[in-house]
C-alpha cells in the first residue's frame, strides 16, 4: 500500500520570504512556484477549505525529497504563529545531516539560531532552530546503526 513518503507540506506567511530561507540558508532547490494566485473550485474541495485560494512552491531536498510551501490568500489563517510542537497536528521537518556541527556552524554564519547545542541522546545527534514562521526544523545526524 504505501511506499514512501511523497512530499512534506508548510503553511507560511510569506512565500518569497520561505523560499528566500529555504533557497538561501537551506540551500534547497526552487523546482517550481506560482505566479498568481491559484482558486480552483476542485482544489478547495480536496482541501476541504471553501473558497480556498493560495500560491506555492515545490522546493527540492536532496537528491529525492520535496517541499511544498503555501501561502494561503483567501481563507487567511486564523492565527500568524506557528504552533508549538505539543499541539495537535503540530510537525516539524528533520534534515538529515553528515556532521551535525559543520552543518550548525554553516547555519549560524548565516544568521539562524538554535534552540540549543547539539543534543546527543545515545549517539542520535539532532539540534532544532525555526523558519522564518516560527515553525520548528532539525537537523538530524543518526547513530550509524539507524541508517
């Protein structure tokens, strides 16, 4: 039934500020992005939003991977921050790194902060830091035994 996992999906606030942190600081790739506003009846009935209109990117992670980015127009989201992580529905999205230190360091240099230094919890190292929307990301440096 399912083989893999397709895409990863975010609601931001402001697209072409997204795809500058994504492009820029993540240095993912920008496969593909609207240039106007989307409103189709269709879509907003498999989103179950009525009335929903929005624009997106698809950015590319790694070799495989897709992101895809939303900045909803019409109905406009009820709220400008992002959910804490103990909220229902709440998710985060965990970068795979080789060296989780280099890979920090680069970061910093570019102006993201962390939440913390690199935890190590039996050799899984992960350390968290937030988009531009507040929404939590983590680079993730598995135990070799996990890959």
């Amino acid at each position: 039934m399912i083989k893999d996992i397709f895409s990863s999906q975010l609601v931001v606030s402001d697209l072409e500020r997204s795809i500058e942190f994504y492009t820029e600081k993540l240095e993912l790739k920008l496969i593909e992005k609207s240039t106007e506003p989307i409103n189709d009846p269709e879509l907003s009935e498999g989103i179950n939003i009525p009335d929903a209109s929005f624009k997106f990117a698809l950015l590319k992670i790694g070799e495989e991977d897709l992101l895809e980015l939303y900045e909803f127009i019409n109905p406009k989201p009820e709220t400008d921050e992002a959910v804490p992580f103990n909220s229902i529905g709440a998710s985060r999205i965990n970068f795979l790194v080789e060296n989780i230190e280099d890979a920090k360091k680069e970061l910093e240099a570019k102006g993201i902060e962390f939440y913390s230094p690199v935890n190590d919890f039996d050799g899984h190292k992960w350390v968290l830091f937030s988009d531009p929307d507040g929404i939590a990301l983590e680079l993730v440096q598995p135990d070799e035994s996990e890959l």
